[in-house]
C-alpha cells in the first residue's frame, strides 16, 4: 500500500489550486466518448485500457478548466445478441431452449462463448443467418 500524508495531500491541492497552469481562460466544453466492449464475450484487463485513458484525460481536461462531459458505453451490442439468439434458435431444439431457459446454471459464460463463436463462424459464411440475426 501507498500513505499519502495528510499535510503533503494538502500542500499538492494547495499547489495546484494556485497553478495558473491549472485552468484554462476558455470555458469550453469537451465530450469524451471511449469504451466499447464486446459484451458478448468474456470481459478481461484489455477492456479497461480505453476506460483508463478515458478517464485519465477526463481528469487533466478537468484540472484545465475545461467542462467535460464523458461517456464510457458498452457499444453496439445489437448485432452479437442477434447472432446468439438466432444460433441457440436454430441450433437447439424447442425442449434444449426450454432447459436453457428454465435452468439458468446452464448458461455460463463460457456456453454463451462457445455459441457466440459457433454463430460467429456462421454468421460470417451464411449470409442467410446473417440477415435473420440482424
């Protein structure tokens, strides 16, 4: 772990509040749009960097004066929910979907991986599937 004292916590915002350097005489304002996911596939740290930069600009706009305004979206999920809907429809019967639906242990993350890489796969070589999920 990390201790900032509290007195060197103070002089830092003292500082920086002093700082002309710290604000900018433009009010204007800025919109930060970063993040996009794919939802459909199991999160992991690269998800984080466009949130990390994101936010680290957010900040040293902020500290300039500047009013930001950001938005950290998961991005268009449309598309992939479409594919895994119409994979599990054509690829499972009426009694597997009902098992799927009535018991939510089957659908671990890495079932919704397998199939969302099985309509992948189909979604890019049947263009047919690729409409209907759409």
């Amino acid at each position: 772990y990390i201790y900032l004292r509290t007195e060197f916590v103070q002089y830092l915002l003292n500082t920086f509040e002093c700082d002309p350097r710290s604000k900018d005489s433009k009010s204007e304002t800025v919109l930060l749009d970063y993040a996009s996911p794919n939802i459909a596939k199991k999160l992991h740290v690269g998800h984080l960097r466009s949130t990390l930069i994101g936010n680290a600009l957010q900040r040293i706009l902020t500290f300039r004066g500047y009013n930001v305004l950001s938005v950290n979206h998961v991005g268009d999920w449309g598309t992939q929910f479409g594919m895994l809907i119409a994979y599990i429809l054509k690829s499972h019967s009426s009694e597997q979907i009902e098992i799927l639906l009535n018991s939510p242990h089957h659908f671990k993350i890495e079932t919704l991986t397998k199939f969302y890489r099985a309509a992948k796969e189909r979604f890019d070589n049947d263009s047919e599937f690729a409409r209907e999920a759409k």
